[in-house]
C-alpha cells in the first residue's frame, strides 16, 4: 500500500521528511492476517509490535511520530501491527507470547530480514526476548525500552492494590472502550503520558479507540498480564541495551533495572521523563536516539 497516493496527515508526514512508507501483509503459521511496514534507509532495524498499534494512524497522531522519524532517519525500519489490533487482524483464536513469537518470525521472513537488530517497546520487550533466545543466530543486536520481563498476574511484588486496579481496569475496559464518551481511555491515558499536551491525550484517545475493538483489548491485557521471561535473560546472546524513563508511571524503572541484571554484560540506560512513551517535548527522546545510533551504527 502506498500511502503517499491517499492524501492523509501521514503521506503528508513522511512526504515532508523525504520518506515513504510501504504496509504490505503476510501470513501468521495459523492462518492470521499480519500487516507490516517498512519506512527508511540504511540497515534493516525490526520494532516489536506493542499495545494497540496502528501503522497508518501512528503517523497521523502526534504521539510517535517524531520517534518513528528519529529511526527511519538512520534506519530501514521494519514494523507491524499485532494480530489482534492496527491493520492486522482482530479476530484471532489464538493470543499467546508464543504466537507472538511466531509472528514476529513470519515478519521478520516475509520483510526478507535475515541477521539484524531488535527493538523491543514496553510489552514487546518480552516477545522480543523470546525471539531472541529462540533465534540467536538472528539477533545481532537486542534493545529494549520501557518493558518488563514478568506481568502483573505473575510478579510477586505486585501489591494487593495494584491487584485490585488492575482488575477494575479490565472492568472498565469491558464496558467504556469503545464509547463515544472517552472518560474511560482518558484514565488509562494518564497512566501512561502524564505530561501529555492535550493534543496528544486526545490523539492517544482516539488511537486507541480505532486501533481495536474492546474485546481485542481486554484479551491483549489479560495476555500481557501472565507474561514471565525470567528464566530467559541469562540465555540472552546478543550484546544488549536496555533503556526506561526514570519516572516512568506505567512501568517502573525497577522492571527495567531486573532486565538489564539479568542479560549477561547488558548495558542500563535511564532515561529523564515521566512518560511510558517517548513524546517529542520529552527530554529523554533524543537521547534515545543517540543512544540507538552509537549502539548499532
């Protein structure tokens, strides 16, 4: 798909950075539709899908925009939507670590990617390490941001108050996500971008409510919540930088800091800023990328 053909916010976008996106789909082992991306020049870099992507919008909304820039501007950036929301398909039977794992491996072949570097984003992170683990003659190199090797349902540090929000928010989820009235998103929002403008609340808003359905959401949750990699990380061979915001809201900096204590000769970086994810005003963000560029380039 040729996006600089429709005239949308994002044609116009990458058109004014020189660039041009192509979305095409490939197939998941069990038959799922997978939609997938690649924007950029330079060495072939892989992206983790994440909570509620969507190829398209996350051009049009000024959330990852600056972010997604930051790497096709050094990088043949490779990414996709994870079955279950975005392009790819919504309605799936199966939603695993497993079968993420596995289609991370139908894009990874189908993008033609044979040895290359991985970055894992927030939940990703975990599919990352999987891949990883499973695949080490593939992994050049391993980056991860914002993530977490065990779930909620699984960590047992997890208090009896976060027990008790985290089950009131997949209530919430259930009966509020797709309303027209965004007071539930809004909550969750703020969990995850703090210091947000209004702009981009309001974008994170709606790309939520387009990027999957309320059920699509709430398996998503419950799926990430019983995550636990643990017994991963030592296994990891590839050299590996690990990143998190130090004042990270919606994933602790602790989660980060277990990671990188984990991976045999990992590096830690803590990023400035509150915000799950690297906004454009934040100051962290171009340090991210700095640090992105000297790790790999």
């Amino acid at each position: 798909m040729d996006l600089d053909k429709n005239g949308s916010p994002a044609a116009r976008v990458l058109s004014a950075a020189n660039l041009k996106q192509d979305i095409r789909y490939c197939r998941a082992t069990d038959g799922v539709r997978l939609a997938y991306a690649t924007v950029g020049s330079g060495p072939g870099l892989l992206k983790s899908a994440h909570w509620l992507g969507h190829l398209e919008y996350d051009w049009d909304l000024p959330l990852y925009r600056d972010f997604l820039l930051g790497l096709a501007s050094s990088f043949t950036l490779v990414r996709y939507d994870a079955r279950g929301n975005g392009l790819s398909d919504w309605d799936v039977g199966e939603l695993s670590l497993d079968a993420w794992v596995k289609d991370m491996e139908s894009v990874a072949d189908a993008a033609g990617l044979d040895r290359f570097p991985l970055l894992g984003f927030s939940q990703g992170c975990a599919v990352s390490i999987a891949f990883a683990v499973r695949h080490p003659e593939r992994v050049s190199h391993l980056i991860l941001y914002g993530g977490f090797a065990v779930g909620a349902n699984k960590n047992p540090n997890l208090s009896a108050a976060d027990r008790e929000r985290f089950a009131a928010m997949k209530t919430l989820m259930k009966l509020g996500w797709g309303a027209d009235e965004p007071t539930f998103r809004q909550l969750f929002t703020s969990s995850m971008l703090p210091t947000a403008t209004k702009e981009q609340v309001d974008a994170f808003n709606e790309l939520q409510r387009l990027s999957a359905s309320a059920e699509s959401a709430v398996r998503y949750l419950e799926t990430v919540a019983n995550f636990d990699v643990r017994p991963l990380l030592k296994q990891i061979k590839a050299p590996t930088l690990v990143m998190h915001v130090r004042d990270d809201r919606r994933v602790p900096i602790s989660s980060g800091r277990d990671m990188a204590a984990e991976i045999p000769g990992a590096r830690f970086v803590s990023l400035p800023g509150q915000n799950h994810m690297l906004l454009s005003q934040d100051p962290g963000a171009p340090i991210f990328q700095e640090e992105v560029r000297n790790f790999l380039l």
